[in-house]
C-alpha cells in the first residue's frame, strides 16, 4: 500500500507544465532574436561554439530533479506488512443531516459544518471502535461503510456538503433503517448511532424507527443541531450567500430546532439527546454513553511498518543535478570536428 506523509507537497508539481510553457517560449525568443541577426548558416559560423540542443538536455534533467525533489518531500511511504488481530470496540454509525436547513448559521459556520468538525474531533479520539457515515436528506446513503480505516473516515466527511444529496427533506426513519442494514447484527454487540439532525420537516416514522433499533440493542442517541429561535436558510451561488430561501408568500423562511422531535427519537431508541452549541458538541455526553457499551471483538487487517521511500527520490534528484552541472551549454569544438562516418576519396 502506497501513501504520501505530506501529500500537500504535491501540488508544487503544478509549477511543472508553467516551467515547460516559459522554456519554449525563452527558446522560441531565442530563435527570432537569432534569425534577426542575418543567414542562419552565416551566423551560425560566427558562434560555432553555441549548441542548442544542450540546454534542452539541462532543463530536462533540471525538470527530473525538481519533480523528485518534490516527491521525496511529500515523503512516499509503503505499507509492507499487513496485520491481522483481534480488537474490541464498538461500532458507530453517524446519522448525519445534509438538507438544506443544515445551512442556517445559528451555529457558527453554519449547522452542518458545526457537525463536521464535531465527527472530526470524534474521529481524532476513536481507538478500536469502528466508525460508519449515513448522510440523509430526502433519501438516505451510506456515506461510509463501518470501518477502522480512520483517515478514510475524514476524508469521506470533508467531502459532505447539502448537494450530495438530491432529494431534499429530512428522512431521519429511512437513515436509522440503513443504519440497521449497515451493521452485523448477529455477532457480538456494542453498537449505536449517533444521530446529528435539526429535527425539522421529517418526514417518516423516526420514531417507530428508532424503537425498533431499540428493540435490537442498538442505541440511538441524538445531537440537536439549531436554535428553537431559527435562522434564515441561505442560498449560495459559487460558493458566495446571494440571498434566504423565500416561501410562496415571499416571506423569508426560518428554520427551526425540533427540540421535541429530537427528545423523542432519542426516548424511543435508549439514547440520549444533546443540544449543539457553538461551545460544545454534546459529543462528549454521548461518547461518556458509548464507553459504558459492552465491547466487541472483531479480526483487524492493517498495513503496518510503513517504510520511507523519500531517499530513492532524493538521490535520482542529485544524480539529475549532477549530470545537469557537468553538461556544458556550448559545444566540444574537437568533439564536433571529427567525423566518423566521413568516407575519404583517394
């Protein structure tokens, strides 16, 4: 397994195809200066010494060690050896709302960014418990399947925004249904969902749905997302607020924290419910609740003893440079004077 321990470094690669671009347009220059100057045989004579396929070797080999010397930066590792093991944990799924409402910014940024970077933190202090994402909206997705793979986890979150999801609504029965089918429900225990909602317009039976998780030891635990004062939705256009989402009357449309829906759910499936704010998640009160979970036991496979590859890079880097510093960019007059393949006339 391949990875890079500084992957940012990679984008300096992009300077790559603009050195390209502004060496054949010095080259080019180069040429009509050359041209201005009168007979290009003539001139030619007159600077025997000027090659001008040399320095296009340099660059070339400028070229190699400036791109190696970029890679060994970012620092390619291989994964040699794959671990296998037993690890007890508990299996997580995040329930995680996307529809539109989760844009309101009563919760700095905005509602589902707040959640974001809570399941962030989570991520960051999980240990052996295995972590899944569902996002919903109108309809429900598994985002991530159950996993221990943690940088994955990240990654797959930092992708969520509202219109990864094309149905609007907020279907939080249909997102504890999947959750259901996501996990192995006939070995071990310890699992639960962490439900992440502002609680508005839902649109099914979250409730029923949450009692029959319940029905199957599966906790269903709920973070309040929201103020039960509101905030307008906004509407963006590249990125930038251009506006609020307007009703039929043209009134500026509030949304709202369900606070009583969101109390219900969690009633109905063993769990707990907290309140967002901008101080606190409400992630530590439910993760206090996890840890109570009895554990479960499950075979781990990972790449371990991840080896260094930045010096192979490096080295071609110097043989590059090397070979760039001992390559004149004029030509070998004797060199140039013999001819090999001249056939003499007696």
């Amino acid at each position: 397994m391949l990875r890079f321990e500084h992957i940012a470094f990679l984008w300096a690669l992009a300077a790559v195809p603009l050195m390209v671009i502004l060496f054949f347009v010095v080259r080019r220059w180069k040429r009509k200066a050359l041209a201005l100057l009168g007979n290009r045989a003539t001139v030619l004579k007159m600077i025997p010494e000027v090659s001008f396929t040399r320095p296009g070797l340099k660059f070339l080999f400028f070229l190699l060690a400036y791109v190696s010397v970029v890679i060994g930066a970012a620092n390619p590792q291989i994964g040699t050896k794959v671990e296998e093991g037993k690890r007890m944990g508990s299996d997580l799924m995040i329930l995680l709302d996307v529809s539109n409402s989760m844009l309101a910014g009563d919760l700095a940024p905005n509602r589902l960014e707040n959640a974001k970077r809570a399941v962030s933190q989570l991520i960051d202090n999980l240990h052996n418990d295995r972590i899944g994402i569902i996002i919903f909206a109108g309809e429900a997705y598994v985002q991530l399947p159950v996993t221990t793979d943690y940088s994955a986890a990240k990654l797959f979150l930092n992708n969520i925004t509202t219109d990864i999801v094309p149905t609007q609504g907020t279907a939080i029965g249909a997102a504890i249904d999947m959750g259901m089918k996501s996990f192995d429900l006939v070995n071990g225990s310890g699992k639960a969902m962490i439900l992440m909602t502002d609680g508005e317009n839902h649109e099914d039976d979250a409730v029923g749905a949450a009692r029959r998780a319940a029905e199957k030891d599966v906790a269903i635990h709920v973070i309040g997302l929201g103020s039960p004062e509101g905030s307008p939705v906004p509407i963006y256009s590249n990125g930038s607020p251009v506006g609020f989402h307007k009703d039929e009357k043209g009134q500026t449309v509030v949304t709202k924290l369900n606070e009583p829906m969101c109390k219900e759910i969690s009633a109905a499936g063993g769990g707990i419910y907290v309140r967002a704010s901008n101080a606190n998640s409400g992630l530590g009160l439910i993760m206090d609740q996890v840890a109570k979970m009895e554990k479960k036991t499950y075979n781990s496979k990972m790449f371990k003893n991840y080896e260094d590859r930045f010096q192979f890079f490096l080295a071609f880097a110097v043989l590059m440079l090397v070979l760039e510093f001992f390559i004149s960019s004029r030509r070998n007059l004797r060199l140039s004077e013999l001819n090999l393949f001249e056939v003499k006339k007696s």
